[in-house]
C-alpha cells in the first residue's frame, strides 16, 4: 500500500511541476494543454460487497460529489486528485431478513489520466476513503439481538484502486464511467459468524465540468 501512496505524490509532483513550467504565456512553446484545470463532478453511485457463506448481497444506489483538478505532466498524461463525498454500501439476504447498509465516505483518489485523441480519456490509480458513518435498515424479520451482528465493525480507513473512461462532450463538459473495489477485505467485521470478510467495490456513472 505504500508504493501506492508513495507512486501518487511523485505523479502529483509531477504534474504540479511540469504545469508550473509550461503554464506560462511568454513561452513562445506555450501550449494550452498544460495549463491546470479545476472542476466539478458528480456522479451516481452502484455498490456492493462480495458475499459470503449465508449472506448474499446485491447493489445499492447512491450518489457521490466533489471537486478535483487535472495537472498535466506530459501528453498524453496529466495526473488527477480528487476529494468527494460518496454513499456506498450494499443489500443483503441473511438468514436473520434482509438489510442495506449505506456508508457516508470521504475519498481522495490520486489518477493518471491518459488521453486518447481530443475527446477520449482513459482513468487509472489509488484512492483512500475514510468511511464517516455506517447506517443499517433492517426488515421487519429482525430481532434486537440479530441487528447487533450485522453492525459495520471494519476499519474506517480504506485503500482502494480505480480504472476508468471518460469523453469530452465540450471543452468543459464530460462524462465518465469509474470502477473502484477494496484492495484488502475488511477484516473484523461484526460478528463473524453472520458477516464475512469482504471487499466493497462500486460503479459510478457520472459527469464534470470545468470551472
């Protein structure tokens, strides 16, 4: 996980470096594409967990919403930081009836963005989300004492990898479609007889624009 860490502060430095250099009207090489952009995205939310012996799971829906800033390195390269806000979570079939549990999140993903052409764009790096809170719903089939075990009981920070695409439908306008999942499970996790172990991941299909 340190190599991850380690790989997006050289790659923001770079990019902060290198749009510092090229960013400069009185450069007769001056070229527009180096100069950093600032932006707003938002996105809807498709998560879910791996399930588990006895505990069977499908996606909840959500939103996520934030500002990032891309900042060129080299073409075709920039490198992207983001900090948004995003639900997550899951639904799940146990023998106890069924419950969500929806996560409110912070994330920062740190991503190397490729360009292919002028309007297509492809998305690749790390994210750490912290999870702010964790909130079941549960059927009217559960008892008091089984809601306790199915309690979110992991650690709050999580390391995760995202890849992803995007078009640019304007100079300020584009849409994108991301895929983010836990590098490691969650490890203790309520009780363990009734939740397992797992690994969140999650879609988003969502759009930015430039300010």
């Amino acid at each position: 996980m340190k190599k991850f860490i380690l790989l997006a502060t050289i790659l923001l430095a770079a990019g902060s470096v290198s749009a510092q250099t090229y960013f400069n009207g009185d450069r007769a090489d001056y070229n527009p594409y180096y100069q950093s952009k600032w932006g707003f995205e938002a996105a809807a939310t498709f998560s879910t967990v791996t399930p588990g012996e006895n505990f069977n799971t499908s996606s909840l829906t959500g939103f996520s919403a934030g500002f990032n800033v891309d900042l060129p390195v080299s073409y075709p390269l920039s490198v992207m930081p983001a900090l948004l806000y995003s639900q997550k979570g899951y639904t799940a079939t146990t023998p106890s009836g069924d419950y969500s549990q929806r996560m409110q999140t912070v994330e920062l993903p740190v991503l190397a963005r490729f360009r292919s052409g002028s309007v297509f764009s492809f998305y690749l790096g790390p994210q750490v989300s912290y999870i702010i809170s964790a909130t079941n719903t549960f059927n009217g089939n559960f008892s008091e004492t089984a809601r306790s075990h199915y309690q979110y009981g992991g650690a709050n920070l999580r390391y995760q990898g995202v890849a992803g695409a995007g078009v640019d439908v304007t100079k300020s306008i584009n849409i994108h479609a991301r895929y983010s999942f836990d590098l490691t499970g969650t490890g203790a996790n309520g009780n363990a007889a009734f939740v397992p172990t797992y690994r969140g991941h999650m879609f988003q299909l969502g759009f930015g624009v430039n300010i």
